[in-house]
C-alpha cells in the first residue's frame, strides 16, 4: 500500500511501533499460489513450497490432499515484511520505526496523527490515514468505525522435527475446540506448530506439543510461544472521511483458516487505487472513500460470509461428528473431487463449502437441513 502510494507520488509515512520491520511476528507464512500469480515475491523470502497437507481426524485417522502442482509457499514472514518494506522505501516512503500510534483526529482539512517515538511525542498531518494496524490496536474502534465483534487467538512455536516433510492438520475438540492445529515445516528439520482456539491457545498448544514429541515428530516440547488474533468478521465500516481501514484491522481474512496475507494484500490495492482516485479529484469525504469498502466487500464479501457461516457450523461438530464427515469424505472420494475440481483453491473456500455440503452423503452425514447461503454479491 505505502509501495503504491509512493509510486503514485504521494508522500507516505508509514508509522510503525516495532523497532524493526521484520520480528517480531506470529504467523505461519504460508501463502498460496493465487497470491504468487497476483503479487510479486521476491524468491528469497520462500522457504518450502508444498503441493499435500495430511489432515488428522480426532481418532488419528488420516486424510492426504494432494495436488501436482505447488499449491502454497511457506514465507519467512519477517523477511517478507522487511522485503515489502524496503520496496516501498525505494519508491520514496518514509519509514519511522518505535513509533507508537496513540490518537487519530480527522479535522475539516486533514487528519492529525500523534505517536510515541521513545518517549518522545511526534504529531504529524495527512490528507488521509490508512489503519493497517493488525488485530487489536482499537484505533479503527476509537474513530466510531465499529468493532471486530467475532476472533479467534493463534499460539504458535518454531520446533525442530524429525521426518515431518508435509504440512499436517489436526482436527478434534480436545485438540483445537473449534478450530485446528498445525504443524508446517519450514526445512528439512524445523517447523512451525501452532493452533487457534477460543480458549487457552498457549495450553492446547503446550498439550499438542507434549504429544507431537511422544510421537517422534517433534525434538522438544520446550519452546517460546507467541500469540496473536484473528478476526472472524470484519468491524462495521472500513472507511469514513479521510480515512480507511486495511487487513486484519479490517477482518480482511479467512474466516476458515485465519490466513490473512493475500486477502489483506487485494484489499490494500483496491484500497491503494481508491485512494489515488479519491485524492486526485480531492473528494477524501466518507462518500468519496465509499467505492473502496464496495469493492473489497464485492471481491471477497460472499466468500467471508460464507466461509463465517462454515467455520461457525464446524465449531458446533462434536468429535464423533467430525470423525463421521471425515470418513464419509474419505469413503465417498469427496476429497479427490474437490481436489480436481480446476475452480477451487487455497485460497477461495465459498465454492468448497457449498459442493462439500451440497452433496448428498455429507448432508445426511451431519444432518443440514437447510443451507442458508447463495452464490452471489452481498
Ligand atoms: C498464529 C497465526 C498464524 C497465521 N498464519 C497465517 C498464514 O499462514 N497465512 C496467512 O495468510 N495469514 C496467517 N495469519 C494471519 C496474518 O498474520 C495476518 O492476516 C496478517 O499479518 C495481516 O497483516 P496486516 O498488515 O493487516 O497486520 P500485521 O501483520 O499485524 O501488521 C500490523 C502492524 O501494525 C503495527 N501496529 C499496530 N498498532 C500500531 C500502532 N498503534 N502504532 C503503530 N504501529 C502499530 C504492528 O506492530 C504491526 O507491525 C496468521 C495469524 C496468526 C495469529
């Protein structure tokens, strides 16, 4: 976005509270092909590609997706960031780093920002301000645009492993209530374990983690955890007068899995490309930045709502039930359909959801009575 708009031949200044534009971070970096075709990535910043992932069912049984084509990359995520942010400092933004944003004021004619540099108070003016600050800041909320009213928290370790060269998923209610877990290899021995849960992600990871090593897969169960959120629904609005709301701090991610890089990535140049129109024609009024919450919400809007539906559908399975649709996919070749199916991918799942619970044996499965999505525009 600051590459965009420093091309363009806007001065931007991004304010960023870390001290540097890599670490820290809590993300699994994987990314997926749609993202390699739409975005530029500079190829020092990928560590694996992966073409299967195992899928573990609550009981240990397991389900190998497979495609022959490279499916996902595994970032370096720090590197990734400080390769996006170099670009954009090439193109003339302005980086100031240990700057904290604490306030936001939209006036008649500008917006005011002040921030915490080491102690120090900076106060800067803009014509317009992107927030682009990740989940939890309430910098959005503060400025009336509403809140993230549904998340999710990550936990998440870097491990060394033994033999784990395909990324694998494990699904059950004692092992990620609601959601999963993961174990994603970055090299040949190390990987990235993590999982989501509403509750006590640090102590369902630290369960997991004891089990991964009394399997063999893992070398330690000793290790630093980090944790970060995920918004499960976007806040109200992501524009008002001089300003707009980008990524995660707009629930610009999947609902499903909780990746975020390449929805909040489409929405950044939809954003970018408004904001030139908007401040070319001088209209930066909540009107004017309107076209820029339409299009995002066109882009991608059906697909959250129907992948919100999912995940909520999927957080009310029992074990027994999850293991039932697991082996009925499994006994019904459900999953080899799906994966030759040529308009499905990692990173579009409203299609998926709808043939998976659209199919006969699925339905009867979990007994859906009645599905209340349609394909369209919101
Ligand atoms: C455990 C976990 C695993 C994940 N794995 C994946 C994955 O494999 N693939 C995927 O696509 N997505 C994944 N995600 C989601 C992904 O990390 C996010 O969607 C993505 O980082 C969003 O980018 P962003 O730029 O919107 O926010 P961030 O990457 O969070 O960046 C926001 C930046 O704003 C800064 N900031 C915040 N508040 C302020 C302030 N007040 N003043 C100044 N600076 C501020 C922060 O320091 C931060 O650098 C994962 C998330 C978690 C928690």
């Amino acid at each position: 976005m600051a590459y965009k708009l420093a091309e363009a031949g806007y001065g931007a200044v991004v304010l960023e509270q870390k001290r540097t534009l890599g670490e820290p971070v809590c993300c699994t970096g994987i990314i997926g092909q749609d993202y390699v075709s739409s975005f530029a990535i500079d190829d020092s910043v990928i560590l694996r590609q992966a073409n299967s992932a195992r899928l573990f069912s609550p009981s240990g049984r397991c389900l190998r997706l497979w495609r022959e084509e490279t499916q996902a990359y595994i970032i370096d995520r720090a590197a990734f960031n400080v390769a996006m942010g170099s670009q954009a400092q090439e193109a003339g933004a302005e980086y100031v780093l240990n700057s904290l944003v604490g306030n936001i004021e939209v006036g008649d004619d500008k917006v005011s920002v002040e921030a915490t540099h080491q102690e120090e108070r900076l106060n800067f003016e803009a014509r317009v301000v992107v927030i682009a600050t990740g989940f939890g800041s309430g910098l959005a909320q503060k400025l009336g645009l509403g809140r993230v009213s549904d998340f999710v928290i990550g936990a998440q370790a870097e491990v060394e492993t033994i033999g784990v060269d395909e990324i694998e998923v494990y699904l059950g209610q004692e092992i990620a209530p609601g959601f999963f877990a993961w174990l994603v290899p970055t090299s040949p021995q190390t990987a990235r374990v993590g999982l989501l849960s509403r509750q006590s992600p640090g102590l369902y990871l630290k369960k997991l983690m004891a089990s991964l090593l009394a399997q063999g897969k893992i070398v330690s169960a000793e290790a630093e955890l980090s944790y970060g959120g995920i918004p499960l629904k976007p806040p109200a609005r992501t524009h008002s007068e001089r300003l707009v709301v980008v990524g995660t701090a707009a629930g610009q991610v999947k609902p499903t899995t909780g990746g975020g890089i390449y929805y909040g990535l489409l929405c950044a140049d939809i954003a970018a490309n408004n904001l030139h129109r908007a401040l070319e024609s001088d209209d930066l009024s909540a009107k004017g930045l309107a076209s820029y919450e339409r299009e995002w919400k066109r882009k991608l809007g059906w697909e959250l709502k129907i992948s919100y539906w999912a995940r909520k559908f999927y957080e009310r399975l029992s074990d027994r039930q999850i293991e039932q649709l697991f082996n009925t996919i499994k006994s019904n070749g459900i999953d080899k359909a799906l994966l030759e199916a040529k308009d499905i991918s990692f990173d579009w799942h409203g299609e998926a959801i709808l043939r998976l619970m659209a199919h006969r044996t699925v339905a009867k499965a979990i007994q859906v009575i009645k599905f209340p999505f349609r394909s369209g525009v919101d």
